[in-house]
C-alpha cells in the first residue's frame, strides 16, 4: 500500500514532463514530409514500448527489480540513450518507446496496488493535474531552448535525456519497494470471459493510439513553420488544460463518472474534426491543439479508471497487466499497419482528413463503451498486489 501518494504524484508529473518530448519528434520526423517515416517511427516506438514492459514483468522478479526502481528505470535508460546515441529514426523509438513502457508498467504496478475503486476517480484528477503542470513546465522550457539554437533536433534530444537521468536519480525515495511478482499464467487471463469482453475498450483507448500520434504530427508539420511554432502553441494550450483541471478537480466522484466520459469524449471529437479540416484551413490546428490539451487530460483521466477496472479480474497483478499490454500491442501495430497502408495511397491532406475522421468517431464509441464498463457489475476494490 503507498502510504505517500504524493511520491507518486511526483513521478506522474515528471512522466509527463518527459511525455512532451513526442511531439517534439513528431514535428520533425514528419519535417521531411515523409508519411512512411512517422508510421515506421510510431510503429516501431509501439512495438520498443510493449516488448520493454514485457521483459520488465518477465524477468524483473529474477533479478530482484521492483516498482520503485522499476520507474527509476524507465527514466535511466532513455536518458543514456537520448544523451549518448545518434537520433536515428530508430534509436527515437528505442528511446521514447522504453520510457513509455517501463514508466507506465511501473505506475500500474504501483497505482494498481495502493488503489480501491472509490479512490480510483480523485487520484486521477490529481494524476491528471500534475502531469499537464509537468507538460507545461517541460514544452516552455524546449521551446525556450529551440530559440537559442535554432531550433536543433539533437541538442534538444540531449537536453531531455540529461533531464530524465537526473529524474532517475531523485525518484521514488519516498516509495516502497513493491517487489514484482513472477508471472504465473497471463494467458489464463486472456482467455477470461470478463477480458475479451474489454477488447472493444482496449482497441478505442490504445489500438487508435498510434493513429492519433501519426495524424497528430501530420497536422502540426502542415500547419506550423517550426519547431519553436509548435512549442509556443502546445504551451498555450497546457496553460488551457492545466486551468480546466485546475478548477474541476475536486468535482470527479464515482457517481458522475459518466457524465465526464461524455463531455470529455465530445470535446475530444471536436478537436480531431478541427484538425481534420486545418489540411484547408492552417489556422485550425491551433483551435484544434488548445481543445485537445484541455480535453485530453480530463479524458485521460476517464481511462485511466476505465483501464484500473478492466483489470479488476480474477489472476494475478503482473498477470493481468502483460496481457493487457500484449492485446493492445496487437492491436495498436495492427491498426497502423492499416492506415500506413492507406497512407500509400493518399496524399498528406487525404491521411490528416480521414484519419482526423477515424479518430473524432473513436472518441465518441468511447463513451458508449466506457459507459458499458462502468454500469457493470464489479468488485468494489481492485484485487491489488497482495
């Protein structure tokens, strides 16, 4: 049990913080115009993530790893790679990809332990807050820096990677240890009745995820001049989230959950259909990155509760959470495959519309699904780590 939460809202906002270091690859992947390298990169970042959570789960409980020094890794190893490695196309996605993995596989371990279903919806207002502060914080800060070298790709690698190994060294020393389980059987969790029936929930939230990146990244590189450009509006629309937030923090219960689902659900919708149409009108993508920054979180915030539930079935912890991270690496990588696919045969306006189409409608069968899941009847508490 985390008997300081605040360690862990700590590690969220420093998550955060580091999560902003996408879009930033994004925008100059996508610089070249080049739709085969932002589907290569997404696909390959997706497929690094999944595979270092894997082998955390796999073979953590061998030599002795937990989930403190579990997240003190999914910051040490990106930031060895950012700081010393060229920023190939390839090495972007080992880098980002592990940091994606082994931090979010070490906040399950963690938030799934320490959390009954009644907490689940204030933790994630705050978790939603202080990573949209960290967001902040950390675009500010790269944008400042991409003025003062014109805008160089590489020495803003170098500088997140520097920061996310001073990250691994100040985290967690308020954190239990949480010592990783051994895997016992995850595919007799994947067989559950009560897991494939999440399939449709784990496609909308993570089989689009890629998607959402690649257009995403099309978008801003069509709309904006440079990478400064995109950091000054990505800025501007945290302030925007962090506010929003900010002032509706304290009203998440578990009795209106629903009803956040919806709004965030079509307010999200809306800012993909804005980016759909700044392919004709550019001045849209700012309407449409302010409303999704500050739609996103409250959203974010709706699945992660959604997620939390979803693995509030029979199994072990570890269990349960490689076999969710497997199902949605299946079908994160399939869905891009389709679309880079489709991305062949069309030009950069025709992908950023349709896709912008794809994932307005995603959002909206979100609410009707993630509804489903929280009508039903579960187990008041997550089964946790013990």
């Amino acid at each position: 049990m985390l008997n300081d939460r605040s360690s862990l809202l700590g590690f969220v906002t420093l998550q955060g913080a580091m999560g902003t270091l996408a879009g930033f690859i994004g925008f100059f992947v996508v610089g070249n115009d080049d739709l085969g390298s932002v589907f290569g990169f997404t696909g390959r970042m997706l497929s690094y993530a999944s595979l270092s959570a894997l082998l955390a789960y796999a073979l953590g409980p061998f030599v002795g790893l937990s989930g403190k020094w579990l997240m003190k890794l999914g910051f040490a190893l990106p930031g060895v790679l950012l700081v010393s490695c060229s920023p190939t196309i390839n090495m972007m996605a080992l880098a980002f990809g592990s940091f994606l993995g082994l931090t979010w596989s070490a906040r399950y371990w963690l938030e799934m332990g320490s959390l009954d279903d009644a907490q689940r919806d204030g933790y994630a207002s705050r978790s939603g807050s202080v990573a949209v502060i960290g967001g902040i914080v950390a675009t500010l800060a790269a944008t400042a820096f991409l003025a003062k070298t014109s805008n160089n790709s590489a020495h803003l690698y170098q500088l997140y990677g520097a920061v996310s190994l001073v990250c691994a060294l100040v985290l967690g020393k308020r954190l239990p240890s949480a010592p990783m389980r051994r895997l016992k059987n995850p595919v007799g969790v994947l067989l559950q009745r009560e897991f494939i029936a999440c399939f449709p929930l784990f496609f909308l939230e993570s089989g689009l995820l890629g998607l959402g990146g690649a257009v995403g990244a099309i978008g801003a590189a069509k709309a904006l001049g440079s990478a400064t450009e995109f950091g000054w509006v990505s800025t501007v629309a945290g302030f925007a989230g962090g506010v929003a937030l900010h002032l509706t923090q304290r009203n998440r219960r578990i009795e209106n959950r629903t009803a956040w689902l919806f709004g965030s659900c079509a307010a999200v919708a809306l800012s993909f259909l804005l980016l759909g149409a700044s392919a004709w009108l550019p001045g849209l993508y700012v309407a449409s990155s302010i409303l999704s920054v500050t739609a996103g979180p409250f959203l974010n915030a709706s699945e992660n509760v959604l997620n939390q539930r979803a693995l509030d079935i029979e199994g072990e912890l570890a269990d349960r959470i490689v076999a969710r991270d497997l199902v949605m690496w299946a079908m994160r990588v399939g869905s891009l495959l389709i679309f880079w696919l489709l991305a062949s045969r069309l030009s950069s306006n025709q992908m950023l519309a349709i896709g912008s189409l794809v994932l307005a409608a995603a959002s909206m069968c979100k609410y009707f699904v993630g509804t489903g899941h929280f009508n039903a009847t579960r187990a008041s508490g997550a089964p946790g780590i013990g």
